[in-house]
C-alpha cells in the first residue's frame, strides 16, 4: 500500500496523505496524519511561536510558516522516509456515506508525492503505477461530494471555469494547477476525515476545538443558495457572480472554533473540526493532542476553559486578518478604479467594472467630460444600471447637474422605475425611507389618483394618474428631481378636466429641439391635446444583443387612433424614437 501526498509542487509542510481501496460495497479511505504534537512540546518555544501565528501563510514570493522551518522539515510526511501518523479509516458506501471509522496510531514508511497535475495525468494513464488507486479516490470522491449535495450541502466544483465553494460557503477562485480531479479528491476525503473524528470525539465526550459555521437567519437553504452559484457560474456574467458572492458574503457568518458543538451549516454537517493539517493550523495541532491522549488512555492536556481561551484568540486574530485583507483589497479596488476614472476612456469596460469606477469617481469628485459622455452613451442603450444611476445623484457640485437633469429626465420616461431608484438612492445616503401619500376623487371607472412623495423634509409636486401605482411613480420621479435638485420633468399620466387651452389640436406647437419626445407625448396628454396614450413593446434578437421595438399610440381629437414605431437596441430608446414618430404623425395632421 503507497499513500499519496497530493500537493503544489515543492512543497515542505505535508501534513496528510491518503489511500483508497474498493471494498465490497464501496471504498475503505485511509487518511494518514503527520504527528506533529510528538515534536512540538505544549508550552514550548515552537508552540509559544504556532500559538503566535495562528496558521502558515502563502504569499505569491513567499512562504512564513506556523512552525520553524527547521521542525517543519523534519515532521513533515516525506517520500521514501519512515514518518510516525494517526491513521484515520473511513468506511463509505456506495451512495457516499460514512458508515464507520477507526483512529489509530500507525507508522507509514513508503509514501508518494504528487501534484494535482500528475494526479490527472496518472488516471489516464492505465499503465501508471497509481491509476488504480486514484482511479477509486476520485470514484469514492465523487459519491462522498454527491451524498453531501443530496444532504443539502453548499459544494460547488466548477474545474472547467475555476470555480467552487469552500468549507465556509464562500465562492473561491481556483489557480488554474488547481483545476482538475485532484482538488475534489483531496477536498472531499480531507472534510470526511475532519467530520469524522468530530464525530468521534462527541462519542468519546473528548473536548476538541470544533468547528461551528452559522448562516444569518434570513439566509436560504444551503441547497438552494448552491443552485444560485451554479446559475451564476453557468452565465459567466461577471455581474451575476459579483451579486452572488455578494449575497454569500451577506448571509454567511464567519466560521468559529469552540469547546461545544453548533454545527456547520454550509457543509450540513452536526459536528466538524479541523484535525488534518498540524503543520499548518495551530488548531490542527491542539485537536491532535487531545486525539492522541484519548487514544492512549491519558487525561487530555486541554481542559474546557484552556480551549475556550484558545478559541478566543484564534477566532480574533482571524477576524482581524479578515477585516485587514478587507480594507487592503478595498483600498486595492479604489486606487485602480480612481486611476480608470481619470483615464478619459470607459467604453471596453464591462458593467461592474464601469459602476465600480463610476461609484469611486462620483464619492471623489473625479468628473470629466468623457466620464459624462459614457454614462449618457450608456443611459441612452439602456446598459446603465439603476446603482449607478444613484451613484451619479449621490455626486456634489455644479460639474454634476447637467448629468443629473439628463438622468432624471431619463427615469422620467420610464417612471415605474423611480421607486427602485429612489430605494437604492435613500439606503446608500443613510436617508429615512419614502413615505407616498396618495387621493384618490371620482368614481369608478374614472377615478383619479394623486400621489406625492416625501422623504427626510423634501416632498416632490403631487402627481395624477389612473392608477395608485402609475402616481406613484411619477410622484417618485418629481421627489428624485427634488433631491437632485434640478428641474422637474416629472407630469401626470391623465387628462386636465378643465377647458383645453385656445389651439387647435390638429396643429400643436413643433417640438423644441432637445426636449424628450416621451415627455413632450405626456404633456400633449395632460393638457388634453391627446388622450388615452399607450405603448406596446416587442423584443427579437439574442440575449446579448437584443433589438427592441416600440409602438406608441394615442387618440387624437377629430383624427381617431395614430400609432408610431420606434426600434433601438434599449427600451428606452425604442420608447423615445416611436414617440418622436408619432409627434411628427400628430404635427403632420397625416
């Protein structure tokens, strides 16, 4: 029997390696653990120096170990160098469940190094000296990762795009030597091994430090968020997987070590510890102790309170590292896209590249003319989002107001949007939320309804419609105007009961050049010069690149029904070129 090591190559700290044989109704996996508390003292110099660093960090020029390099040398599993292990014997059936397991101490004297490229290379080769083997891992690996997923587990493995989900639910990239068979087969035996022996130390009433994972209480199922991540790999819309590490980051907590168990959600699993890796994690190293006095009948070195304490440390120092890691990637992300920002070029960049530059420009005050010309050009073919839209609003200074008339002017015309915006706008600024009011006179089926929108001691003009909804929002568009502090292009979506001005409704007056059609249609409606507008829209095209076409209809006094169509790559835009078609059908008299 040769065990493998599989790691990067080079590698010094080899904490495990593992075996896998077929047995009658599944595989039999041996996990092999390096022992590392027969060479690191409790107390020690080394352990005072483990205890320190927590666990070993890889930098891309460097390695700083938890151990001195020296120890870890000569504890390391080695080729072709006797090693004394804990042997951890995990028996699985067919459908990928643990069935049993069994601790003991072993001393392993022929192992086998490889990386997960030869791993590959060796299960297709029939000839190599550890197909077989392998070729059961990767079976045994696959049914252990399918019975975790039946379980409701969050694992994702997406190798071909070099995607998957770690042990805390986070979404992981994967280096590309990463990214084959051998990631899954290390991933899944290493998490059935750390499973079991919490599981072991629960029936030993052994105290260990286990690892807990909680998920915020309005958190999904952990099947249905891996759902969620598989759709947005599958896009490789980079928009789509920023929301979905976003939402993971959200409802996922950090995962803690502690004396009692609470559980792992994102693995789904009762009980779990870190056990595999002593060279590397100093909680490895303490559960190891206290595995090690368990098997040979002696007190544990570790009481309650002592894990407690332990905990405590490791669990702030890790938040530490991650609130540090946070603020140097954020600060990362803002000097690059303060540097894009002042560029003067935007076009090649994809969405969430472009609102990151456009959210890091509008908070420094970084305007330009070619920024303004790329958020209209953008606005204009419907590819401007409504965060960025409110990232342009949140900007100070007269630089700005153009870009937010034109904007606002923008939602105008499609204002069923407002509300959304208005949402996004508010909660980023740390405004109280909109509170709508709203009228209602007349009798059915010729009611009217007057909505107006307020929010923290600013109002919009009070806005009719046929509808709750339809005042409410074009209340919302006159309350953004309001905010933004520019003109209102906001209007009613009904018709004036008293008298029509003096003009001929079969000659309205030319429309001015730069005035929005859209608007310009609303207005003739709400001085009764039209009545009853009304719009379809179609789609065609691909997804990528859709084609849409407007049609815009309005009964005109003396003339019946005139309709007009307009095509663009946006509904926006196909909304405002079928409105200018038929302003020109109404000024015409045709």
């Amino acid at each position: 029997m040769t065990p493998v090591m599989i790691d990067r190559q080079g590698s010094l700290d080899r904490d495990d390696a593992l075996h896998v044989t077929r047995s009658h109704d599944g595989w039999t996996v041996t996990v092999h653990i390096a022992n590392v508390p027969a060479g690191v003292t409790p107390g020690g110099t080394a352990d005072i120096e483990a205890r320190r660093h927590g666990h070993t960090r890889y930098g891309a020029t460097a390695t700083r170990h938890m151990l001195p390099p020296a120890l870890v040398r000569r504890l390391t599993l080695a080729e072709r160098t006797p090693r004394a292990s804990i042997a951890l014997t995990l028996q699985v059936a067919g459908d990928g469940s643990v069935t049993g397991y069994d601790l003991a101490r072993r001393r392993v004297t022929n192992l086998a190094a490889m990386t997960h490229e030869e791993v590959a290379a060796a299960l297709n080769d029939p000839q190599h000296a550890h197909h077989e083997m392998l070729t059961h891992a990767a079976q045994c690996a696959h049914a252990l990762h399918d019975h975790r997923r039946t379980a409701g587990a969050l694992a994702v493995y997406d190798l071909v795009r070099g995607w998957a989900t770690d042990e805390d639910g986070q979404l992981v990239r994967l280096d590309q030597p990463d990214r084959n068979i051998a990631y899954i087969i290390v991933q899944e035996c290493m998490i059935a091994a750390n499973s079991a022996v919490a599981a072991w130390a629960v029936q030993q009433d052994l105290p260990i430090l286990f690892r807990n994972h909680m998920a915020a209480t309005a958190a999904p199922t952990a099947a249905d968020l891996a759902t969620d991540i598989h759709a947005a790999i599958a896009s490789q819309a980079p928009g789509q997987l920023d929301a979905a590490r976003q939402r993971l980051a959200l409802v996922m907590r950090a995962a803690t070590y502690g004396p009692t168990v609470r559980g792992h959600y994102a693995l789904t699993l009762p009980a779990y510890t870190h056990v595999t890796s002593p060279l590397r994690r100093y909680a490895d190293l303490i559960t190891l102790r206290q595995v090690l006095a368990a098997l040979d009948g002696d007190s544990p070195p570790y009481r309650i309170t002592d894990l407690e304490v332990l905990a405590a440390e490791l669990n702030a120092a890790a938040a530490e590292e991650r609130a540090r890691k946070s603020a140097a990637l954020k600060e990362r992300a803002h000097r690059a896209a303060r540097a894009t920002a002042t560029a003067g070029t935007f076009s090649h960049l994809p969405p969430a590249r472009f609102s990151a530059v456009l959210k890091r420009a509008t908070a420094e005050g970084l305007f330009s003319a070619p920024l303004d010309a790329e958020v209209r050009r953008r606005a204009e073919s419907g590819a401007l989002a409504l965060a960025d839209i409110a990232h342009v609003l949140a900007a100070r200074g007269d630089t700005w107001r153009p870009l937010h008339q034109a904007l606002i002017e923008r939602v105008a015309a499609e204002p069923h949007t407002a509300p959304s915006l208005l949402s996004i706008h508010t909660v980023s600024r740390g405004m109280p939320a909109v509170a709508f009011t709203c009228e209602v006179t007349g009798q059915s089926p010729k009611e009217v309804f007057t909505a107006r929108a307020s929010c923290g001691g600013v109002s919009g003009a009070p806005r009719r419609a046929a509808s709750k909804k339809a005042a409410q929002h074009r209340a919302g568009v006159s309350l953004l105007a309001a905010l933004a502090a520019v003109d209102d292009p906001s209007t009613d979506a009904i018709a004036e009961t008293r008298s029509a001005p003096s003009m001929s409704p079969s000659a309205p007056p030319p429309v001015v050049a730069g005035q929005h059609p859209v608007s310009v249609l609303n207005e003739y409606q709400q001085r009764g010069r039209v009545s009853t507008v009304r719009w379809d829209m179609d789609r065609a095209g691909p997804p990528h690149n859709p084609t849409f076409t407007a049609w815009a209809h309005a009964e005109v006094p003396g003339r019946g029904e005139l309709r007009a169509s307009g095509e663009a790559a946006s509904k926006v835009a196909a909304r405002e070129r079928a409105a200018g078609a038929l302003l020109r059908l109404i000024g015409n008299g045709a």
